[in-house]
C-alpha cells in the first residue's frame, strides 16, 4: 500500500489504508489539522531531521476508564498520598520533562520543538491538559494528551520519582471517569500500560468507539481536579462502588 503525501488541504486518507500504522506524510501541525487526525483516529509521530508522519496502528492499544488495574503495591502508595496532584498547571514543562525522558528502544525523542509547540497551542486553546504529581513543589510525573468528546488520547507520560507516573494516570482515569470521558487512548503497546489495564483491539473496532466518543461534548478550557482526591486516596484508587480490595 502506498503511503500518502499530505498537501494544504484539511484532510486526511482512509485509515484503512495505512500500512504498517503508517498512513501518511507531510502537512502541517496546525491545531485545526492535528483536532482532524484525532477525530479520525490519526496522530503526528516522527523523530528529529524527519518529515511529518501520520500514523494509525492496527491493534490498537486502548483503556475504558473502568479497566484501570491498581495492583496490591500501586494501591497501597496511592494511600500514602505521596505527591500532591494537580491538573493544567504545568503543562510546557510536563512536556518538556516528556521529551527528555530515556525510552527503551528510543534513540533521542520524538517530541521535536515543532510538536511541542504544536501541543501547546492544543493546550492554549483548551485541548490538551496534563496531569500532575508534585513533591515539595517539585514536577516529579506527570503526562499528557488531547481531549476530544469522551475520548482522551494520552501521549507521552514521565516519572522522576517512585510511582509518580503511574498515580498521576491512575488519579486521571478516575477523574476522567467522573467526568463521562471514558475511552483511554494508549496508541501502541507497551508492558507498562498493559500492567495498568490497557489492551490491544484490532484498529476498525477503535474507530467504532471513537466514533461513538465523539458524540459527546468536548470539554474544553483549563481543567482543575473535581474528584475527592483524599477519598479517592483512602480507597487505594478505588472506584467508591468497587468491593474492598484484598490487601
């Protein structure tokens, strides 16, 4: 299959005629072309000195909010209530922190300075957020991603300190839980999102949901933490209708 060259018109091809989760290449990072990849099940992934690539990977790596999996240790340091847990305050430097994390398997980061400033303008304008861990009033993890209807499309997520990542996204999901927005995009494979719950559907059964997500309204703007972090805290991220969790 071909791998098509993308040109100033606002569109995109069929995801069905991606090959190898590469659909296209070329374009632009303008807000109104990345809102259209997402809603089409499209994102931007490309490394330094490369040109624009547009990829939709088939599995595709997924959650619904009520699949999260808070194992035995996971639970009890969300008790401990390590970090103080913010959302949309620092969104340039989770960003920045994202980019200059190690990956295994990664020579250097795909978060060029063109996506980066491409994902502050989302943010700017009330699409992209990021959740927060903090210690002392230091970032120490946190991710990122693109909120559209009821779907969330997680991006990129770090940790400089023992399980700050992982109850950052586990206090995201129960907060976009809350908030109706109930279909996790994880993109691709990886152990530690399967450890939290994710898993692989063949890509034309995420287009199905994405559709159905993108019936429901956006909520847009800057967003701040309505969940009770300290219940949800003394429950070891637990949902409040869930039975007790063996200890």
């Amino acid at each position: 299959m071909p791998v098509f060259r993308l040109d100033k018109r606002l569109i995109f091809p069929s995801v069905d005629l991606a090959e190898d989760g590469l659909l296209a290449v070329g374009g632009d990072l303008t807000p109104q072309r990345l809102l259209l990849g997402y809603s089409k099940g499209i994102f931007p992934w490309y490394g330094p000195k490369l040109p624009i690539l547009w990829h939709s990977p088939d599995p595709r790596m997924v959650m619904e909010t009520r699949d999260l999996v808070i194992n035995r240790s996971l639970r009890k340091a969300i008790r401990r209530k390590p970090y103080e847990l913010r959302v949309d305050t620092a969104f340039a430097d989770v960003l920045a922190a994202c980019a200059q994390t190690p990956r295994p398997g990664q020579d250097g980061t795909w978060l060029v300075p063109d996506m980066m400033a491409a994902y502050k303008r989302l943010h700017e304008l009330g699409f992209a957020h990021s959740f927060e861990a903090w210690k002392d009033d230091a970032l120490v993890g946190g991710l990122y991603g693109v909120s559209l209807g009821a779907c969330f499309f997680g991006e990129s997520m770090f940790a400089h300190a023992p399980d700050a990542s992982k109850i950052a996204f586990a206090a995201s999901v129960a907060q976009l839980d809350a908030w109706d927005i109930t279909l996790v995009d994880c993109q691709v494979h990886t152990d530690h999102l399967a450890r939290l719950g994710a898993y692989e559907i063949p890509r034309a059964e995420f287009i199905a949901r994405l559709e159905q997500a993108l019936d429901a309204p956006t909520r847009r703007g800057t967003w701040r933490f309505e969940l009770d972090l300290d219940a949800w805290a003394a429950r070891g991220g637990d949902w409040p209708d869930a039975p007790p969790a063996a200890e």
